[in-house]
C-alpha cells in the first residue's frame, strides 16, 4: 500500500486523544513529503543529524519529535527548532537541554523515558531513579524545560501478555506521578506504542503513538 493510504488507515482507527509520530528514520524526504501531503505534521527522527538534515529541508510547520537516545554533546544542534523530545534519560541530559533551551530563549518539551523491558540495553530511568529526580531542587527549578510526560518502550517479543504488563506497568507510574504537584511537571502525554504494539498501548492507556514501518515500509 501507499503511504497515503498506510497514514490514513491508520489515522481513521485512532481514538481522538492519541496522537500519531510518523517515525521516518531512514526514510528519504521524499516519502516523508508524501506523508506531509497527506497532512501529517509530526515527524519522529532518532538521529539528531538526519533529522536537523530533514528539518532544513522540509516545510517549516512541521513538529520534530527526537525519539531516539540522544547524547548531551547533540542537543545543542536540534535545540532551536526540536518540538519534543521523548528520550529523555538522564539529569545530565536535562541539564543539558535546559541550558540549550536557555540560549534560543525557548522552553523545549520533554518525554522522561522510564526503564519497562526486561532488556538492559534499553534506555531508561527505573521508579526509584524516578522519584529521585522528581525531588531534586535543581530539577524543579530547570526553567527552559517542561515535562510533558513518560515514554516507554517494551521488551521485543511476541509474547503479547508481557507487552501488556509492560504497558499497564507505565500507565501506573503515570497516574502516580500525574498526582504529584512538581512545577517542572505538566503530565498529559504518555508515549508508549510502536507498528507492531499501538493497538494494545492505547487500551493499555497510550496517548502518543510512534508508527514507522507500518507507514513508511520496512527499514533496511
Ligand atoms: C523506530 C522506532 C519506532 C517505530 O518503530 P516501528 O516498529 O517501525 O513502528 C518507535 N519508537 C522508537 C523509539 C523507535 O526507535
């Protein structure tokens, strides 16, 4: 199928409040112009250099979503123009994007990615590490940055029961901290879902969806 018609599937399933990120990492600009001219406008990119490439070439009403793991020497290149950045990891690397945002005389949103999958090569911070960085003075006091949510990936397996506890595991640690009043803190996006996952992340209380293949084809 086209991309068009790929985007428009999907986008006719989606309840109202789940937003779709094309993820179009690989993919020439081309194929993401065919999405743009579809009407999409949010782009998710997982190399801060192929996306400020893309960005430089692209309609500027275009959203940039950085949904790969960034590290702290890159900000600096997508901190002008970036609209959210979903991996965030580390108080290091908020402090990084603070003092970036700071420069451009902007606040840039941020998706605080927390550790779901079994995996320990995926990114993340774990609850303890969490509610660490949620009491910190210097974090609550960050002035050019605004959380805006969690991100989560789930482990890489067919077994559709661990996906499931793996997404009702985040949905939690979002409703518990949505209750906590941090004023760095103004959780309405719970980013978790990908092509093979999004129909069960957003029963499991997904928000934002990260689509690539299943738009734009397979990736090499
Ligand atoms: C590549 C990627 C996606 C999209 O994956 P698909 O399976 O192609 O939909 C979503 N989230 C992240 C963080 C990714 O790196």
């Amino acid at each position: 199928m086209s991309i068009p018609s790929n985007l428009q599937k999907i986008k006719s399933s989606l309840p109202d409040h789940v937003t779709l990120v094309a993820v179009s990492k690989t993919k020439p600009v081309s194929d993401l112009m065919e999405a743009y001219n579809a009407g999409q406008r949010i782009f998710g990119e997982n190399k801060v250099q192929e996306m400020t490439e893309k960005w430089e070439q692209m309609p500027k009403d275009i959203q940039w979503h950085m949904i790969g793991h960034v590290q702290t020497n890159k900000v600096k290149f997508m901190a002008e123009y970036v609209s959210l950045i979903h991996g965030v990891d580390s108080l290091k690397l908020l402090q990084e994007i603070n003092k970036q945002a700071q420069k451009n005389d902007r606040i840039i949103d941020c998706l605080l990615q927390i550790h779901i999958a079994e995996e320990e090569t995926k990114f993340g911070f774990d609850e303890q590490e969490l509610e660490v960085l949620l009491n910190l003075t210097e974090f609550q006091e960050m002035k050019n940055i605004r959380i805006l949510g969690l991100m989560g990936m789930a482990t890489f397996t067919n077994n559709q029961d661990q996906i499931k506890q793996e997404f009702i595991h985040l949905k939690a640690i979002f409703d518990t901290i949505q209750m906590q009043s941090v004023p760095t803190l103004k959780l309405s996006v719970l980013s978790m879902g990908m092509s093979g996952d999004y129909k069960l992340a957003i029963d499991c209380g997904s928000t934002m969806i990260r689509v690539g293949s299943s738009i734009f084809g397979e990736r090499n």
